[in-house]
C-alpha cells in the first residue's frame, strides 16, 4: 500500500497560499458564528429549542467543537456545556457516547456524555514539580472493548517496557489488550512475543504492507470497539487502512493519513495529530490515536502496581511481608522467582522502572 505522503514541492504560488488562508479564515468566521448561534439558542438550558435530538458517538474532538456521529452516519459539528458532562467527564473523548440538539445547518449542542465503561488513559504532566508532581488523566479513547498495542518488529525499535505500561493501563481501564506486531515483512528475525503470551495476553503478527495477518486482525475485532495505540510511526493509521479497504462498504471515510519513518533518527514522525474513530459496520468501531512518546502510569499507587502484574500473584505469597514492594525486602517471593524463573526479568524491570 502506498503512504500517503504530505509535504509540498515548494513551488507554490503565494497568491494562492494566501488566499487559501483568506478563505479558511472566513470558514473559520461563519463557524465560528453558527456555534455561537447554537450556543444561545441552548441558552435556557433547553436542547429540544434546537430542533432535533440525536444521539452518536464522538468521532473527532477539535479544541472546543467535537464531531458526533450518528447512527446514519449522518456528522454533526457540537459545542457542549457543562450541563453535558458527567462526573469525572472534563471534555468529551473519542468514542464517547452522546445526545445531542442538532439545528439543520449541522450544528449542535451536547446534551449529556454517557458514563464511560472501558477508558484507555494514560496520565499527563501538568506540573513537573519533582517533589509535587500534578498531573491530570488523559483519555486517550472512551468506551472501548480492546487495545491493540501496535508495536513495530524493526522501526521504531522493539520497546518491551511500553507494552508493559500498556498492560497495566488497559487493566487499570477495563479493556482487553491486544499485541498485535506489525512490519513483520521487514524483519528476518520477529522479537520474541512469549514472555506477554505466557501471561495470557493475545498477540497477533502483521504487516500492513503485505497484508499478512490482515484477516486474523480484522476477525479478532469483529463487532468490537477498538483503539490502535502505540508509539508513532509503527503503522496504526496503515493498519486502519488496511482493514478499511476490504470491509463492508458504505461505511468508511476517508483514508487515514500516514507518515514515513524519519531516516535520521528511526523514529516516526507524529502524522496522526488527533484520534479519529471510524465505524467499520454495524457493531465494529476502531479508533486510530496519535503515536504516544511516553506513558506515564503513575496515578497507580506504588502499593498497588503489583496487583498489575498478575503473575507475581502465585509467587507473592512466598513474601515475608503483606505489603512487599519485591524491591529489597528480605524474603521476597518475587525476587525468588527471578531466580528460578517463575518471573520473567524483562517484566520485573518493568515493573521497577514503573515504580520509580
Ligand atoms: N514495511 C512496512 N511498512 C509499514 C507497515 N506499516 C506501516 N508502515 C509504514 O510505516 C510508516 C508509518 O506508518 P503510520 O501508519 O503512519 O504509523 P502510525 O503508527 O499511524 O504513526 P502516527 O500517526 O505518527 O502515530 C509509513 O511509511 C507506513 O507506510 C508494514 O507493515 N510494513
Ligand atoms: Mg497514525
Ligand atoms: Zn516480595
């Protein structure tokens, strides 16, 4: 499949840049205008003043406006209140269902974001302070059944500790992960899969290129709600593409865009700049997330990042102590089953670094 590549030649005409941007400034006005207009129309409070009620899903989130789709497929451009959010709701996310008023001309006011079950957070530094950290959570997709944690087999290099971030989030949010390994086609030799299998995590391999693996991932997340997440540049928005170019038709927008992997440094270059959701038939819905750089997981207690590692459960009991952190307590059953191997070393690390 051909990327999408972005990026001009550099012989563009500034008259036409310019009045390119003229144009967009005046869309921007009259939009700007007809949130306005529905906001005040929602000015007492009452929705139903706008016309019609509709409810949907977010598909899109843009600073103060999100898109909601409803179940025709039919996008309106929302503005919400906070009459709309519900508790612990600070904005809405993709992948959050909605009611909504809708006027004629597209536009609308959120009525009220639906409690979310199956959230993909991960937590955002507000303040950096060493000893005082803030930080706020950042949902990075609502209402999700499963992960999948795109990871690539060559470049960007193979990070063993960020599929480890990710488990424990996705058990910290209720949704099942999956690992799927994409850019199978470059490598000769594919890294090793079976420390996560052994836990009990599905692992699928593809190649978004090829299309191998294709088949397998589009049957695991049939009549489910998905997210791809990972670090950037590992083919998430190729894989959506790639699932979207077979499935039932009629019910898929445009491609998602894609980005090359920067040469210089091997890392990808951030090409999805916001998350999009896209319905793939009746029941399948997939959100396409922007690479992630890092993962914080730290609004877990320290006492409690254990319980996410689910195979230190058998080996804790060993433990002097109830409330070991397996780090230098004498008669750590964690620590002992490094030794013999009950416990993978690779996922200890992880969890030390996680702890820090
Ligand atoms: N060889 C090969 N290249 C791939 C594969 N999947 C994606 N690519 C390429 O990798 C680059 C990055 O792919 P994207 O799909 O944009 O990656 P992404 O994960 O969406 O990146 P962000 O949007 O930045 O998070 C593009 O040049 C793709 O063509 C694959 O399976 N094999
Ligand atoms: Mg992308
Ligand atoms: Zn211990």
């Amino acid at each position: 499949m051909a990327p999408v590549r972005f990026g001009r030649g550099g012989a563009e005409d500034r008259s036409d840049k310019a009045s390119r941007r003229r144009t967009a400034r005046h869309v921007w006005r009259e939009k700007k205008r007809s949130h306005t207009t529905a906001r005040e129309r929602v000015a007492g409070g009452d929705v139903r003043e706008l016309g019609r009620q509709i409810t949907g899903v977010v598909s899109g989130v843009h600073k103060s406006r999100c898109t909601v789709t409803d179940e025709l497929g039919d996008e309106f451009s929302c503005v919400w209140t906070r009459a709309a959010l519900g508790e612990g709701i600070e904005t809405p996310v993709v992948g959050d269902r909605v009611s909504a008023g809708v006027a004629a001309d597209g536009t609308g006011v959120l009525a009220r974001i639906e409690p979310r079950c199956g959230r993909l957070a991960r937590m955002r530094l507000v303040n950096s302070d060493r000893f005082a950290p803030v930080g706020e959570e950042h949902v990075l997709a609502a209402n999700v059944d499963v992960a999948v944690i795109v990871v690539a087999a060559v470049s960007p290099p193979f990070h063993p500790r960020l599929i480890d971030r990710y488990l424990v989030l996705c058990r910290h949010g209720g949704i099942e992960p999956l690992l799927c390994l994409n850019k199978a086609d470059l490598a000769d030799e594919l890294p090793d899969l079976s420390p996560w299998e052994r836990l009990g995590v599905e692992t699928l391999t593809t190649s978004a290129t090829t299309g191998a693996g294709i088949e397998g991932l589009r049957g695991r997340l049939r009549s489910k709600w998905a997210v791809l997440t990972g670090a950037s540049g590992v083919g998430k928005s190729s894989l959506l593409n790639a699932l979207t170019a077979r499935f039932e038709p009629g019910s898929v927008s445009e491609p998602a865009a894609t980005a090359e992997v920067s040469a210089a440094t091997g890392r990808g270059r951030h090409r999805t700049s916001a998350s999009s959701l896209i319905r793939l038939g009746e029941d399948t819905v997939i959100i396409d997330t922007p690479g992630i750089r890092s993962l914080s997981v730290w609004q877990i207690e320290r006492e409690s990042l254990r319980l996410y590692f689910p195979e230190f459960d058998a080996v804790t009991l060993a433990c002097r102590f109830n409330d070991c952190l397996h780090v230098s307590e004498p008669d750590c059953g964690v620590r002992a089953g490094l030794e013999n191997g009950e416990v993978s070393g690779e996922r200890y690390e992880s969890y030390l670094r996680m702890l820090e």
